[in-house]
C-alpha cells in the first residue's frame, strides 16, 4: 500500500538557519503530494502541496518540489523564524483516492 | 480558522463506555474525513462520508462507526471504550463544488482530545 516516510524529529535549528526536512513516499501511480503543519494546540494546515511531478508547492518562504523519480517531496526554507517551531506532516493522496496518508511527523524547535 | 469546528475539545471517560464525537464541516463542503491521531500509531485515516454516503474506509475498528447527515454535518461513534482509544481525533472536509479530486485540499478542525480512564 501507499506509505509515507519522514526523517526522523526532534529536529533544532537557531533563528535564520537553512531548514530540510526529507520525505520520500511509496504509491503507485501519481499520487498527490502534500506538507501539512501543526502548532501546539492546533489542528493540522495545509502548507503546500504538489499534484504532478516537477511542480512546486510553495507558501510562506517555504518550498517542496515533487519529484518523481527519487520519489520525494522534501520540505526546505532558507531562513527559518522562532514561530515556525511546530510539527510538520508529509503526506499523499493517491490516484483516485482522497484519504490522506501520513508520515510519522518531525517537530521543528527553532531558538532565538 | 478552518472553518471545520468540532465537539467536545476534550473527553474523559472511562473504559467499557460509548462516546460521540461531533464535526461541523466548511459551509458547502461534501466531504468528511476521521483521522485518529496518536502517539503510537501516528496519524491514520479512519472513514470518509461524501454527501451522507459512505465513501472510504481505513483502519477503523468495529466498535467504531460514523455517519453524515442530511445537514452535512458528521458524528463519530465509539463505544466499548479501552484505553487504547485515547487519541486525538481530527475531522476534515473538502470538496465544495463536485466530486473530489485526490489533490483537492483537506480542512482540518482543531481535533478532540480523547482520554479513556
């Protein structure tokens, strides 16, 4: 079946830092892609999101390009800010179907 | 603000008991998801309900059904609570216009928190 991975949290970064956050999927066809984002208390937003290979979802400085043949999707942002610390979600929808599939979450800690 | 509200924010009960878990979807929406969200299994896909139909189902255990009413609105429903049920449990809608597409957007609201004693 479809499978999401992330790279393993908790992951701490100083205020301006270059963020990476890897994602690879497994799924057959041509899924959906999409980064989702929780804060303490909240429930999850939609970052960004990319529905065909090569395009580019973007949103608040942050970007991720779904490529298909490393199958990944990988979160970055040049310059992180301390109220970007919040978990964040890789996720897919595959072909035909809309039930989102998730990876295991990474929290982001940014300090001043 | 999603616009997906849901009821209660929190719940304590005790094992054996039966609960019912309340979403609001966004005004128009014909969609809604469950997804159960909890330390161990992380996030999982629970069931969707399309416009009062029964449209997906992922790992939802019997003691757990859901329905969508005419008003669109949806309820989860547990019962034979265990421990192992405590989790946050998030709804989610999409799809305003037509059928939905596996790229279209999911809302999620602020979740309720389940804690089983």
């Amino acid at each position: 079946g479809n499978s999401v991975t992330q790279m393993e949290g908790p992951v701490t970064l100083s205020e301006e830092a270059f963020l990476t956050i890897n994602c690879t999927y497994t799924a057959t066809g041509y899924p959906s892609l999409f980064w989702y984002v929780q804060y303490p208390g909240e429930g999850l937003q939609l970052l960004l999101k990319a529905t065909k290979a090569d395009d580019k979802g973007s949103n608040k400085g942050f970007e991720a390009t779904y490529r298909k043949e490393t199958t990944s999707f990988h979160l970055e942002k040049g310059s992180v800010q301390v109220s970007d610390s919040a978990v964040y979600f890789c996720a897919l929808s595959g072909q035909g179907a809309q039930k989102l599939v998730f990876g295991q979450g990474t929290r982001l800690t940014i300090n001043p | 603000d999603s616009g997906v509200t849901q009821t209660p924010k929190h719940l304590i009960t005790a094992t054996g008991q039966r609960v019912t878990l309340r979403c609001s979807p966004r005004s128009g929406d014909l969609s809604v998801y469950w997804y159960q969200q909890s330390l161990d299994q992380g996030l999982q896909f629970l069931i969707q309900y399309y416009n009062g139909e029964e449209r997906a189902k992922g790992n939802i255990l019997e003691r757990f059904s859901a329905q969508q009413f005419p008003d669109l609105h949806s309820e989860l429903n547990l019962s034979s609570l265990e421990l192992g049920d405590s989790a946050l449990y998030f709804c989610a809608s999409s799809a305003r216009r037509g059928l939905a597409g596996a790229g279209d957007t999911q809302y999620f609201g602020p979740g309720t928190r389940l804690t089983v004693l």
